[in-house]
C-alpha cells in the first residue's frame, strides 16, 4: 500500500505516553520520535508523497507507476519540465518550473491523476508484461471512467466552472488511445475534449499547460488519422529580423543577434528551394509575404515557408550556442514554445489539406467509381485537377515536392523537437509516410505520371524524379532523405540497445537502409562534379533546419566509407 511519511508521523504520535514502568522504551520512542518529526528529512519524490499530496491516497503499486512516469516520461508535448524531474546526476544543474510540468497538471486532481495512472500501467504492462499491471490498468481504467462520469453533472450544469485538470484528463484518453491504436476510442475522446472545451467558453479560457495539453493531445489524433485540428494554440511571438537600429521590434522577445541569424540561414533555405517557388520581391529574408504578392503559386508554398523558418528558429534555440541564453525559463523559451506549437498546427493543417487533395483522405467517406469517372469524395476529380495543373496553378511535379517537404518537416518536428522516444508506433508511422511521399523506389523511369503526388506505376527513380522537377528539387529531397535516415537511425539504435519498450523499433529499423540507398543514389543522380560530393551534400542539408544533434548524425553518415567516394 501507499504509505507516506506523513502517516507514519501521525501513526507515531498518536497515543503517546510517558510511562514509568519502562524508562528505556520512552528514551527509544523520544529517539523514534526525534528522527521522524521532519517529514522531510529522506522524503522520495520518486516513491513516496510525504505531504499527502496527490489525489489517490492508496493504490497497491501506485509509486512504482509514479516512478516510472518519471523514470521514462513518454510524454507528447515538447518543450515541458517534466524531463527535469527524473534526473538523478546533479552535474548539469537544469532549472525548471513545476507549473510547467504535464505532471504538476495531472496530479492536481483525482479525475486527471487516475488517468495518468491507468496509462502508466499499459505502458508498463506494454514494455514488462505482466498480470499485476494489467489488473492495475482495468482497475485504474474504471475508476477513471467513474470519475469522469460523475464530473459531467457539473457540466451540464455549471459548463464555465469545469477545471483544467478535469479537460486534460479527457485529453490524456485521447492521446493513449491513439498510442495504442485505438481510433475510434480516440476520435471520440476528441469529440468530447472539443465539447468540453467549447462548453466551457473556448480554448482562450485556459492558460499555460493546460491550455498546451489540450492542443498537443489534439495534434497527436489529428497527425495519426489526418484530421484537420481545429483548436489553434496562441499566436507566435513575433520574430523579425533586424535590418538596422533604427527599425529593431521591441516587441519581440528575442535578441537581435538572434533574429539575424535565423533570417540569414532561412534565406540559404529559400535558396535551396525551386526558385519558380519563390518571387524575391514577394517574400523577405525571414520568409512572409509582402502585400504585392498575388501569384497563386506562392499562396501554395507560402505555408510551408512559414514552417522552415519556425523549425530553424526553435532549432537554433536549443542549440549549444543560444540554449543557455533562450531555454532558461522565461518570456524567452515560452516565445519559442509557441512558435514551435504554431509551426505543429500550421502542419498539421497543410498535410490534412494536401492528402485531402489527393483523394487519400475521405471526407465522405470511400464509395465506389459509379462507371462515370465519379467516387464518392471526389477523388477522381481531385486526381484530375493535379494531373492538370490543379486550382491554383501548381503543377503535380512542384506539388508533389512541397508534399514532400511537409512530410519531412512533421517527422523533423516530432523526432528531434519531442519528447516521444524514438520507437514509438507514432514516429515509425511518420517515417512510413514520408518514404511513401518521397515514393523514390527503383522502376522504369519513363511512362510514369505524378498523379496527387504519389507514384503511378512501377515507381519513380530519384533520376526520373529530378529530371521531372528540373534538378532543382535535389537539396530539397536530400534534406528530406537526411530527415528519414536520421529517424531510422534512432529507432535502430533502440532496437540494438535493447531499449525499445514499445517493441517497434524493428519495424522502423527495416528502413535505414532504404533511406541510405536512396541517398547514395541522389548523390550519384547530380553526377561528378569538381567537389566531393559528401563536403557539398553536408552544405545543403546545413541549410536547412537541424539540430545540433541532427547535424553530427549526418556527418557521421557521410563519413561513412560508402558516402567518401561520391561526388555531389
């Protein structure tokens, strides 16, 4: 049972008295009494609440479940403290702030604290099988369920006054389900969590953790099962380059310094793009559109430009260079935390809408071709539209590239900016989508037809597909393959380590090599030039957005004995 210290000083003062019958026993109470009169003297966040504290006062191995949240915290929300709680070297002295915490939100109430219990014993049930946990998970489970039906009375009742914690429990739901594979649990979670939501007067009725639990939950559905998300997280801080003194946006809460540079390396990015993309005199260095600008095309890119500059801006905070300066907390790192949030609803929204063009997402729901060219959702007329050119000018080859780079940039987001372990089933099916939108297996090179961005036929090569885009889409798919070899890695890695938890790290692991020979035959597609391939290739993936991380992995991989002789 959950025994805290606070119990055991009122189980030792209770009834005391002194007795002359036996000096020595009240000499050795005194002492019993001395040594735990401080209930904080060896008190254990990790196994014990020597306050009384939590909500569930006794549960049979409730610390075990605490200590393994902490111990291997598989959080969807970046950019939290909860990482910090679970250090136990003392070398690197990290500051956080507990109202920055998932857990600080999650235990404040019975109803939320339940939840993070019930799914901490799946997950351990998940890595350690074993009956106890799954016991402890359908007992928690029902208690949870019982809680939350019993708080809908107040709902009905008294919307406004539902708290934060009990609409995060509802979203914690949401978000285990789609860990587990289980959609329909999970979109009706997020109906409900909607509901909630709206009820109580929108989501500009919560505020810091709360508020970013309930829209990273909801990015977590949406990204599994391509849903538009429609709870927008607040607006990014402002983050204009300085041009001079005279013209430096006090506004912003970055420095300066700081501004130039992410504009500097955003504009190496716009430079690697398809240059038909891009009117200079439409777009400025740090990548928004100036009001003169009325070609449709660029409306079409423009999203995405907005993207690469937020992902190199949050990556360049958390380098080793500007971390100390913007990741303390602060008005620094909350201005890159809703950036990065902006940058994650801003894909999620492109990516529904793209797969929703190309007729992989059914609005209606699939029917079946009535012999007149005509589906239920329109898929034949969206295939048509991109076979043609499209609404808005862009062409199947250009879009089939910035579908591409959105794919790319949603598994950088969640690989290298999140806090999910590199083997879970979430990230591996991120990297499946990207290998199938960058779509580069070996086929006949000719007869083939981009048709909503996807492969008709036997595939596409990465010959076939340069040569369709003019040669200029090379550092964009070279980036994305970087992305896709580096997530891969990862996985592999934890498959070899033996730590993979959720035991998909073997089917991530399968496309390492997929992804390094289509980086070897892209290097070789460009042909030989008079400069090593591996030099140049490092220069075009540095510009675009990578952590520091990121970067050493793909030196690594060029260093590599099969990389060295290539020529870019």
């Amino acid at each position: 049972m959950f025994t805290t210290h606070e119990a055991r000083r009122r189980q030792g003062t209770q009834g005391r008295k002194s007795s002359n019958k036996n000096p020595e026993d009240d000499q050795r109470r005194v002492v019993y009494l001395a040594a735990t009169e401080n209930p904080l003297q060896d008190a254990s966040v990790m196994c014990e609440d020597p306050f009384d504290s939590l909500p569930v006062k006794s549960f049979p191995g409730m610390h075990e479940l605490v200590e393994y949240y902490f111990d291997a915290y598989p959080g969807v929300m970046a950019m939290t403290d909860d990482l910090w709680l679970k250090k136990k070297d003392k070398a690197g002295n990290a500051v956080g702030r507990r109202n920055n915490t998932v857990w600080d939100t999650m235990s404040s109430e019975e109803t939320p604290f339940l939840v993070l219990l019930a799914e901490m014993s799946r997950f351990l049930d998940t890595a350690n099988p074993h009956a106890k946990w799954r016991k402890c998970h359908f007992l928690l489970r029902e208690r949870a369920l019982r809680s939350i039906r019993e708080g809908l009375t107040q709902t009905a009742t008294e919307p406004w006054k539902i708290s934060d914690g009990y609409i995060t429990a509802v979203a914690g739901m949401q978000g285990a389900a789609t860990i587990f594979g289980e959609k329909k649990a999970a979109i009706s979670h997020l109906a409900g969590m909607r509901e909630l939501v709206r009820l109580r007067g929108g989501i500009d009725t919560f505020q810091g953790i709360p508020r970013r639990i309930i829209i990273w939950c909801e990015f977590y559905v949406c990204a599994a099962h391509h849903l538009l998300p429609t709870i927008a997280p607040i607006p990014p801080a402002p983050s204009s380059p300085v041009v001079d003194d005279d013209q430096d946006d006090d506004t912003s809460p970055f420095p300066a310094a700081f501004r130039s540079l992410v504009s500097l390396t955003h504009a190496r990015t716009l430079s690697r793009l398809p240059q038909h993309w891009l009117h200079h005199d439409d777009y400025n260095h740090h990548g928004s559109r100036s009001r003169s600008s009325s070609s449709s095309s660029n409306a079409t890119v423009f999203p995405l430009v907005r993207i690469l500059h937020a992902l190199h801006l949050v990556s360049t905070a958390k380098s080793a260079a500007w971390a100390p300066d913007l990741m303390p907390p602060g008005p620094s790192r909350d201005a890159v935390t809703s950036v990065l949030d902006d940058a994650g609803h801003s894909l999620l929204v492109q990516l529904a809408l793209s797969e929703d063009e190309s007729g992989v997402v059914q609005v209606q729901g699939e029917g079946e071709d009535d012999g007149e060219g005509r589906r239920e959702g329109g898929v034949v007329e969206h295939e048509e539209q991109w076979r043609d050119g499209g609404e808005n000018g862009e062409n199947a080859e250009d879009r089939w590239l910035r579908v591409v780079l959105l794919h790319a940039a949603h598994v950088y987001l969640w690989a290298t900016l999140s806090h999910i372990p590199p083997g879970a089933q979430m990230n591996v099916l991120f990297l499946e989508r990207l290998r199938r939108a960058l779509d580069l297996e070996d086929g006949d090179e000719g007869g083939e037809e981009f048709v909503g961005g996807s492969r008709s036929g036997g595939g596409v090569s990465v010959r076939a597909a340069l040569a369709r885009c003019g040669g200029e889409a090379g550092p964009g798919l070279m980036w994305a393959l970087a992305v896709g070899w580096y997530l891969a890695d990862k996985i592999w890695i934890m498959a070899q380590s033996g730590k993979d938890q959720v035991r998909m790290a073997a089917r991530g692991g399968m496309m390492l090599g997929w992804f390094e020979d289509r980086i070897a035959e892209l290097l070789e597609a460009f042909g030989v030039g008079e400069e090593g391939g591996t030099e140049l290739a490092a220069r075009v993936v540095a510009d675009f957005p990578g952590t520091d991380e990121f970067r050493r992995g793909w030196h690594c991989l060029l260093l590599q004995q099969r990389f060295r002789g290539l020529h870019y």
